[in-house]
C-alpha cells in the first residue's frame, strides 16, 4: 500500500514536473519571439546566437516531452501491474476461503483450524479494506489520471496540438527565413554601401588631389601677394616720400613767391624814382633846350651826358614797359587762380584755402589708394585668367595625350593582327617549304641511287683507260664547272640544290636516248608517237613487252648540243609525275638543233643540260 501510495504520488509529482516542463517549454518559444524579432535587427552575430538558442532550446523542449512521456508510461505500467498482482492474491485468497466453507460444511472445525481462520478472517478483512481502500485510491487516481489526462489535453491544446513540434519547427524555419532574408538584405545594403563607399574614397582622393593643387596654387598666390605688397610698401614710401617733397616744393614755392612780391615791390619803388628822376631830367632837358637854342657852342662831354641819359631813359622805359607787361600777365593769372577757387569752394562749400588743400590731399590719397586697389585687382583677374589658360591648356594636352593612348591601342591591335596574319602566312610557307624539301630529299636519293658517280661517267665517256692524277685534275676541274661537288678523291660527289639542275639534265638526256632507241626497236613513226598520249604509250608497251639494257650515261659518239630547244623545267618531277608526251616534244625539238650543229671535234665533250 505504501508502494501504491508512493507511486502515486510519483505520478502525480511527474505529472506537475510533465506539466510545469510541457509549460515551461511551451512558453519559451512564445517568450523568445521577442528576442527573434529583436535580434533581426541586430547583426549577424546576433542572429545566429538567437538561432542556436532556439534549436538547444527546441531540442531541450523535445527531450523534456519525450522524457515525461517515457515516465508517464512507465508509472501506469507499474500502477497496472500493481493491480493485477492485487487482483491475483484476492482471486487466490477467495479461493481458500471457499475451500475453507466447504471443508468447514464437510467435517468439524478444531480449535487449531478455528484459530487458524480467525486469523484468516481477520487477514481478510484487512486485505478486503485494503482493497477497499486500493479501490478508492485507484479510483483517486483514475481521477487523476483523468485530470492529467485532461491537463495534458489542455496544455497540447495551448502548446498547438498533437503537431506542435511540426508548428514550432515550421515557425523556427520560416522565422529562420525571415532573418536570412534580413541578412540577404542587410549583406546588399552592405554591399551597397562597400560600393557607394568605394566611389566616395575615390572622390575624396581626386579632392585630395585638387586640395593638394590648389594648396600649390594658392601658395603660389599668397608668394605674389607678398610680392605685390612689398612692391605696395615700396610704392606708399615713394608716394610718402613724392608727398613730402612736394610739400616742401610747395612751401619753397610759396616762399619764393613772398620773395618775389618783395623785390618786385622793391622795383616797383626803384622803377617809380627812377621815373621821377626822368621826368626831372626831362625837365632840365628841356629848360635847358629852350636856354641854349640861342648858343652856338655845344659841349661834348655835356652832350655824351645827355645820350647816355637818354640811353638810361630809353632802359628804363622798356624796363618799365616790361614789368607792366609781367604785372599784366601776373595779374590775369591771380584772377584766373581766383576765379578757379571760387568755383572750387562754390563746388566743395570750403572758404579756407588750407582745409581745402588737406581735404584735396586726402581725396587724392584716397583715389590713389583705389587706383592702385583697382590695379591690383586687374592684375590679379590677369593672372587668374592666364592660370586657367594653363590649366585649359594642360587639359588640351591631357586629351590629346589620351586620344593619342586610344590611336597608339588601335594601332598596336593592327600591328598585332597583322602579325598574327604574317605568323598564320608564315606558318603555311613553312609547311609549305618543309614539304618542297622532303621532296627535294626524296628526288636527290633517287638521283643518288639511280645515278652511278659521275667520275665513272666522264672515264666511261672520254674511254679512258686508267685514272691518273691528271685524268683525276681533269675530270674535278671539268666536274667544279659544272658545279659539282666531291665528297672524297674515290669519285663520290655531293647533290645539293645548286648541282640538282644538272643531274636532271643529265637523266632527261638520257630519257631522250632510251626513248630514240625505244622508236627505233619498235619502229614506231616519231609523228605518231609525238600524238599518242601517256595511255597509249603504256598500252603499246604492255602490248609488246621489250626488255631494253639501258646503255651507262654519256656512252654515244655523237656530238649533240641539246641546250637551246629545250623546255626549263621549274618543279622537279617523280618518276610517275613525268608527262611522256612533253619528253617526246622535247626530244623532237633537240634531235632537229643536235642534227645541224653536230661536228668532228675529238676532245668535245657533250655539254650537260643544265636546267
């Protein structure tokens, strides 16, 4: 009973537990919203912090749900146990009751056998009430478990069901989106901004650049302006200094003009004694005149008296006369000044002559001062000017600079073309002549394994009988006009480009004779055989199979020259390249000039074809 109650109460604490964790789990997610939608505005960090506390606490919610599940099993499990094995011991305890009545109804009950069911009687009441009581407390915990039952119901209700974990695991993910695509949005305004920044550094260097530029220019400016205002300073101490001497010319002026007043006052007064003095001169003259008309001497010296007081008369007349004219003239410029100085003060509305001269310095100082403002600023507007002619100028060589960059790009991607165009080319020459040399190879082994040495030749056709250093002398020097080559002194020769000419001259001589014998044996006419063709050629010769010993080369008496009707052959020809019909036209061509041009001379050796 203690185990039952126990169990019970197991069962009801694993309940709360169940339930309170069920609660706490089913909380957490609703109280992490919060924190999700917070940490979507947060970075990255953040983010994916929140995401792992979501997953370790959905984890720790399911192994909570799947232990409280495992124990609320085990526990009815064990409690159903509990209650089969009680049912068991009361089935069996009924049973030895029942089979104690019968036996009481059978025989008589002993002392020993009635004690023994007392106390079994009083066993049976204590299991009855114990079941009794088992029974209630079944029936307390059916109820419980009907509450738990109906509590976990309510709290799957609360958490979402029997598919909240599908839920929560469904929110988890699509909130799992909404922040990646917060992050694929913040990563893009990222971006943007790494690029916006990237342009705004960019900028900042070319400002950089100007400020750099301009801190030169304006350096630059301020070196002028302190130029200009020492020249300033120069120039207000020159004017200070020109102000100060022409105050002093003006006061010497004005002083010379008192001295001038004086002494002309001073000759005025000699100038009117003097006239008094004339005047009584003239006066004694002239009593003197009327006294003396009678006398009839005259004294010289008193006469000399006389024209010089006449001449001093005359002087100071003109004098007289002159300093009117000065007077005069002195006079109209008095008025002329008087008149301007009126009009100055009826202008200005100054009377004082010393005020007006201040005020008249001071306006010319002032109009000096802007004068020389003014200069300055044009001067400065011309060096402005002139300094974003540079720079335009500078700008000019810039783009002349870059369109000559584009025309050097264009003309290097022709060049590069062209040269491409020139490997290609080169390329297939060299193809070309490494096919041409093979072939050249090919024709010189042929030569080499057809042709017995020429040496051998030359003995064969001079018919000489023995080789001595004379005939060896001979033959090499004979041999080095043609162009031939000896690899050693036993009659070996060399063929090379040069000498290949000869060699086919040589084998076409000798294609000539075998063809002149071959109309002889088959007495074939040279008409038909010049218009028959390659074809029928072969045909008459597979028809009539001859076998003809070819002669060694140069073997014949005869003296022909075939050098001057014959073809030039341009491409050297294989053995199943050559054109009979061609050979034959040419044999014609030479058997006609060796027929008119054939002599006697003993020691004339043919001449080769040497083209």
């Amino acid at each position: 009973m203690n185990n039952l109650s126990s169990t019970a109460e197991e069962f009801r604490g694993g309940n709360n537990g169940g339930s309170a964790s069920n609660t706490n789990v089913s909380k957490n997610p609703a109280g992490r919203k919060d924190v999700v939608n917070v940490a979507g505005n947060g970075n990255n960090n953040d983010n994916e912090d929140d995401l792992d506390i979501l997953r370790k606490e959905y984890r720790n919610m399911q192994a909570n749900r799947n232990a409280f599940a495992h124990e609320s099993d085990r526990v009815l499990r064990r409690q159903l146990a509990t209650l089969e094995k009680l049912r068991a011991e009361n089935e069996t305890l009924k049973a030895d009751v029942a089979r104690l009545q019968t036996r009481h109804m059978t025989r008589p009950i002993n002392s020993y056998e009635q004690s023994q069911l007392d106390r079994l009687y009083q066993e049976l009441e204590k299991y009855t009430s114990a079941v009794e009581e088992e029974k209630t407390k079944a029936a307390l915990m059916e109820k419980e478990i009907t509450n738990l039952r109906d509590e976990i119901w309510k709290r799957r209700r609360e958490m979402g069901g029997v598919n909240a974990t599908a839920d929560n695991q469904r929110q988890v993910e699509k909130k799992v989106q909404l922040l990646e695509g917060k992050l694929d949005q913040a990563l893009v305004k990222f971006n943007k901004c790494v690029s916006r920044n990237k342009l705004l550094r960019e900028e900042i260097d070319g400002l950089r650049a100007e400020r750099v530029t301009f801190e030169k220019v304006h350096k630059k400016v301020e070196k002028d302006l302190a130029e200009k205002k020492k020249q300033m300073a120069l120039i207000i101490e020159q004017s200070n200094q020109a102000y100060e001497q022409r105050d002093r010319a003006l006061l010497e002026i004005a002083a010379i003009e008192r001295l001038n007043r004086k002494e002309e006052d001073s000759y005025q007064q000699q100038v009117a004694d003097l006239n008094e003095e004339l005047e009584a001169v003239n006066g004694q003259l002239l009593n003197s005149t009327k006294r003396g008309q009678t006398a009839l001497v005259i004294d010289p010296k008193e006469e000399e008296k006389r024209a010089a007081q006449r001449r001093v008369a005359a002087r100071a007349s003109e004098i007289a006369r002159a300093e009117e004219e000065y007077a005069q003239q002195r006079r109209e410029k008095l008025q002329t000044y008087e008149d301007a100085f009126r009009e100055i003060s009826v202008a200005t509305g100054i009377s004082d002559v010393d005020e007006l001269v201040k005020v008249f310095i001071e306006n010319e100082e002032h109009n000096f001062s802007l004068f020389r403002y003014s200069n300055e600023q044009a001067a400065e507007i011309e060096r402005l000017e002139e300094a974003i002619q540079a720079l335009r100028e500078e700008e000019m060589l810039y783009k002349e600079d870059a369109n000559v960059r584009d025309d050097r790009i264009e003309e290097m991607a022709k060049l590069e073309s062209e040269m491409k165009s020139i490997e290609e080319q080169t390329a297939v020459y060299e193809s070309k002549c490494n096919s041409h040399q093979k072939l050249l190879e090919g024709i010189m082994e042929e030569i080499k394994v057809r042709m017995p040495p020429i040496p051998t030749l030359f003995f064969n056709y001079f018919s000489l009988k023995q080789h001595t250093p004379i005939t060896n002398m001979l033959c090499q020097l004979l041999l080095t006009r043609l162009d031939f080559k000896f690899d050693d002194e036993e009659g070996g020769s060399t063929i090379t480009t040069d000498n290949i000419l000869h060699y086919l001259g040589v084998i076409e001589e000798k294609a000539s004779e075998i063809l002149s014998k071959y109309q002889r044996m088959t007495g074939v006419s040279q008409s038909k055989i010049f218009e028959s063709d390659t074809v029928g050629i072969r045909d008459q010769g597979a028809a009539a199979p001859i076998t003809v010993n070819p002669p060694q080369l140069l073997d014949c008496s005869s003296d022909e020259s075939g050098d001057e009707g014959g073809e030039s052959i341009i491409k050297p020809l294989h053995r199943s390249d050559i054109n009979y019909s061609k050979i034959a036209s040419a044999l014609s061509k030479r058997k006609t000039i060796s027929s008119r041009r054939r002599g006697s001379t003993i020691f004339q050796p043919r001449r080769l074809s040497l083209h």
